[in-house]
C-alpha cells in the first residue's frame, strides 16, 4: 500500500545530489574534455572519464522534480511560462557572458558563426542542427524534448495513469533499436536515448509522493533497467542501476550523509554553474597555460571563477527574473474571469 505524502516538499539530499553531478561535469570537462579540445595545452595530470554517466544522473532528478512543477500547474501555459522562467534568464545572461569573454580572449576555437548565436538565443539550437555557443547547452535540447513529452503525457493520460504510458515510452524506445533509421528529430523529440533515466526519476517520485508503492513500481523498474541492458554497454547499464538504488535509498531517507552545506549551496546554483563552467573554464586555463603557470593553478583558477560566475548569475538574474515572470504571471491570470492563478 502506498504511504502518506511526506510533509517535505524539498529535498535537501536532491539539491546535494545536484551539487555532485555539477561537481563531477566540471571535473570531468576541466581534466578531459580541455585536453581533448587543446591538445597543445599543459593540463593536469589525471582524466576523469565518462562524463555522460553525470548527466544522466542529472536527467534522473529532472525525471524526479518535473512533479513538482506538474503539480502545482493548471494549464499547457503554465507549464511553458514556469519553464521559461525557471531555464530562459540564466541561459540568455551565461550565454552572453560566454560569448564576451571567448571574444575578448580571442579563443576563436571556441566560438560560433552569427546565425548559430541567434539559433542559440532560442534555446532551440540542437532541433535545427546548430553548433551550441557552449558545448554543455546540448542537455538543454534533451531537458526541452522531455518537457514537451511530459506535457504530452499530462494532456493525455494525466498523472494517475502515468506508468502504463511510462511502458508505451519505453517500448517506442525499442523500436528506435530495431529501426536504426528512425529520423533523428524523432530521436531527438522523445529522448529515447535517454528514455529509461527520466523514467526511473518518475517512478521514485511517485513512491517517494506516497502516490504508488514499490511493489507496484517494481516491474516499471525493471522494465527501465531491461531497455537499458539491451540497449546499451554495460557500464551505461551500472549506472542505471545505481542511480536506482541512489533513489531507493533517497526515498528511504538513508541519505542524509549527503546533507553537507557546500554541497546542498552548489545544488542551488548548480543550473546556472552548469551553463557557465565549461567554456569560460576553457579560456581561463588557456589563459593560465600562456602565462607559464602550473595547469593545476588554471585547473583552480577555472574552478574558482565558474563558482563566482555561476553564483552571480544565480543571484542576480536566474533567481530574481524567475520570480518576476512567475509574479506576472500570476498576476495576468488572475485578471481573467474565471480562472483560478496556479499557487
């Protein structure tokens, strides 16, 4: 039998789970990715593989908290305005900044042509096959196809009847392995190469809500955990069932060692660290490396200013002008006769 919702409607463990995957991205583009990318470059003396197993991390908690927006909605627009408010700022204001200083520092590696910037100031960039301003902006395509699933599935199906839409997601998943020819946009509009991930976020929300029990979201697991066996390496396969069994043990309450401020304050501004980290990270180091200083001072250096950076985009506009759009929109739907404003 399902429990009782829990009185929390935040969880601190998730912020820090958060904080870690950003933690990791960074560490993983920073020891990596730069040497890949500037192989002239001193760097420092470790790799920190598989960098996608973090993101997928990150699409399991957007599978997990997209019910917190679901839940306190009443329409398809108020979906699309408290999405735009909670992504739109902080990207516009990391993606100038990280244009700025590419340009200033002259890193012509890095930057794009004029219509890819104005294809990335929609935010649309990957549907149109657009090179990103920053490499790290290609989850933003994968976070706005899952949006668009999920309102399919809201307007369809409704969240009571979530999991056997969850399996007609995951069986269009294997179709997508038996017709290797399926159109990318297709690909690209269902997520179906990340399908599984989002679906395992879902499901433990659902228990963790009180609304399901794990005995009924058991064979919904298993079957997340099997299109991943049949579909993917198996260290892919590892990793989602780890991150199963992270939320296992976060729905349980069995990770409050994660409760560590730095961690729960980097989760806060992970979103906005995200978008700036890696790019301007890249131009630091180069910088550092030019100057003859030790690529472990520039590894430092990177870190520290996409800290600064990223807190001060969090600050003083993802925050602040998320809450401006969200108050305006309040206020605009109460002005219409007959509708209730979303809480």
């Amino acid at each position: 039998m399902a429990g009782s919702r829990p009185s929390r409607t935040r969880l601190t463990e998730l912020d820090a789970l958060r904080g870690i995957g950003a933690l990791c991205v960074l560490i993983f583009h920073y020891s990596t990715r730069f040497h890949e990318l500037f192989p002239q470059a001193a760097h420092v003396p470790f790799s920190f593989p598989g960098g996608n197993y973090r993101v997928l991390l990150f699409f399991t908690i957007s599978g997990f908290a997209i019910f917190f927006t679901l839940d306190r909605i009443g329409s398809v627009a108020d979906f699309v305005v408290n999405r735009f408010a909670r992504l739109y700022p902080a990207y516009l204001a990391a993606m100038l900044l990280t244009l700025s200083i590419e340009y200033l520092a002259h890193t012509t590696q890095l930057l794009v042509g004029p219509v890819a910037i104005l294809a990335n100031a929609t935010m649309l960039q990957g549907f149109a096959f657009m090179p990103e301003v920053d490499g790290a902006y290609w989850t933003l395509t994968v976070e706005i196809a899952f949006y668009v699933c999920m309102i399919a599935l809201w307007k369809v199906a409704g969240v009571k009847r979530l999991e056997p839409m969850l399996v007609l997601w995951l069986a269009v998943r294997w179709l997508y392995w038996a017709w290797p020819d399926m159109p990318e946009r297709i690909i690209m509009l269902l997520v179906l190469r990340y399908t599984p991930f989002f679906v395992i976020g879902m499901l433990s929300y659902r228990i963790w809500s009180g609304q399901r029990s794990w005995r009924q979201q058991a064979p919904y697991a298993l079957l997340a955990l099997l299109s991943v066996v049949t579909m993917e390496t198996w260290d892919v396969a590892l990793v989602a069932g780890l991150l199963l069994l992270t939320f296992a043990a976060l729905i349980a309450g069995r990770l409050h060692m994660l409760r560590i401020r730095p961690l729960i304050w980097l989760g806060g501004i992970s979103y906005s660290f995200y978008l700036i980290h890696q790019h301007v990270g890249f131009v630091i180091m180069l910088e550092v490396a030019k100057l003859g200083y030790s690529p472990w001072i520039g590894f430092f250096a990177a870190f520290a200013v996409a800290l600064l950076l990223g807190t001060a985009i969090n600050h003083v506009i993802e925050r602040p002008a998320g809450e401006a759009i969200l108050a305006w929109w309040k206020r605009r739907r109460a002005r219409r006769p007959g509708v209730i404003a979303p809480a």
